[in-house]
C-alpha cells in the first residue's frame, strides 16, 4: 500500500520482538515478522495484520534469501529491528563451545547479517524522503563484562560496537541507527526475577513491554542511545569504564544461581 511505513522486526515470535510489534502496529506501522518459530509468527502476524518470514538470523544465506522475498515485496523498508537474540548462561570456562558459537553468531552476527541484507529497503525510504531507522537491542551487558555470562556480554560487547560503527556509516544516507541498551528483561527464555540471586537488582527487572515502549520512543524522538532503565544500569557502566578492575570483582554477588545451561 502506498504511503504505508514497513517494519521488520526479527526475533518476532515472543519476548521484546513480540512486544515491540505490537507496539509499532499500534502506531500505524505494517510489521514484517522474522524468527524461526512460524506458527507462533503466523498467529501474531493474523492478530497485528502483518507478514511473517521464518528465518534463522544465523544463517547469512537464509537472511539474504528472506531479504530479497520481503523487498520484493516491500521496496522501501522504514524500520529495522534487529532483536533476535539467545541467553547464554555460563562463563568462558563453563560454558559449552556449541554455546559460544551460538550466542555469537545469533546476537551479533545475525543483526550485522540482516543490517547488509535490508539496507537496500532503508535506502529506498530514506531516498524517498522518509526517515529509515535501524535499531539494535543491545544490552547493558554491551558495556559490562558480566563473567556469570561470559559469551554473550562478549556478544553485546561486538553488537555494540556494531551499531555505534554503522550509526556514523549510514548517518549521511539519512538512515538513524538507535541502540537500546536494556537491563535484565523478564522473557520466555531468561527469567532473573528467579534467577538473580540479588534482591536489590531483581527490583530492576523489567518487562518486554517496557522495552517496546523505549523502542518506539527512540524512534520517534531520535534518540541515539538509550538505557533502559537509566538507574542503576548507566551509572554502572561509566563505572566499569573507569574502574573495570573493581566492578570485575563486585558482579559476581550480582549472578545467575546455579541452574542449566541456558
């Protein structure tokens, strides 16, 4: 339809990519739906009145095929959302190297994998003379190293970097790239309210729809980079830059309990 502002939003099947479609549907956006679960894709896709595309964000050539189906379909693309992403419990010493790999390429590579094979759409609708935005959902671990999670801070670490690299690449193209940096999320498969042995970080925990609600509002305010929630997260993270040797030695009290591997 003409005129009408497309969303893709990876990750889509549940959590903070499920929330934030509903979210951008609300406002008028028609949301591209991407995860690998479809049934889940398709129920949400029929309730929003959007598209699905089951895609595994791992997989660069399957990024590139789904790409090509949805442009084809939607030439301009206003919105990315590169949210897809997996929990990875343990430390560098723990943690399995099925596990590293996967947390790695699922959230970091896999947003630099859909950021290339969309960038033709955001192109389009910023040369049409509309805003095109990428938003990658980072993580405050993005800024600490968080050793009770070693691979995926690692992750959070490169996906940052990522999209504070491409937010100077695309900025003269008219393309806005905006970071979110959320603090411990309450999903489907990462629970902290039960798992963080800290009663004070658990007051902290939010909700997918907290999330969502950020993500829109950076958006449609410009906002660069946002942490969510400000306290205690940010404070923390200037902390580590100036103090890494110290913070080293306080997360711990602040870590996962003993359970599986996630």
């Amino acid at each position: 339809m003409a005129g009408e502002r497309v969303a893709v939003i990876t990750g889509a099947s549940s959590g903070i990519g499920e929330a934030t479609a509903r979210a951008f549907a609300e406002k008028g956006w028609h949301c591209v739906l991407l995860a690998r679960r479809g049934e889940r894709l398709q129920a949400l896709a029929d309730e929003i009145g959007g598209e699905f595309e089951v895609c595994d964000v791992r997989n660069r050539a399957e990024v590139d095929e789904t790409a090509a189906r949805v442009l084809a379909r939607h030439p301009a693309i206003a919105l990315l959302v590169n949210n897809a992403g997996v929990p990875g419990r343990g430390t560098f010493v723990s943690t399995s190297p099925e596990t590293v790999e996967r947390v790695i390429e699922t959230n970091y590579l896999g947003g630099v994998w859909c950021t290339r094979a969309f960038l033709p759409g955001l192109r389009s609708a910023a040369e049409a003379g509309r805003h095109a935005h990428v938003v990658n959902v980072v993580s405050v671990a993005g800024t600490i190293a968080f050793a009770p999670a070693g691979p995926y801070a690692a992750a959070k670490h490169a996906q940052l970097a990522f999209s504070r690299s491409i937010a100077a690449t695309l900025r003269m193209e008219g393309i806005r790239v905006h970071t979110l940096l959320p603090g411990f999320v309450e999903t489907e498969g990462f629970t902290p309210r039960s798992n963080l042995r800290s009663g004070l970080m658990r007051r902290f925990v939010l909700d997918s729809d907290d999330v969502a609600k950020a993500i829109v509002k950076a958006v449609e305010r410009g906002r660069k980079e946002v942490t969510v929630p400000w306290f205690p997260y940010r404070p923390v993270s200037v902390f580590q830059t100036l103090f890494p040797g110290v913070l080293a030695r306080l997360v711990g009290s602040y870590g996962y309990t003993p359970g599986t591997q996630d």
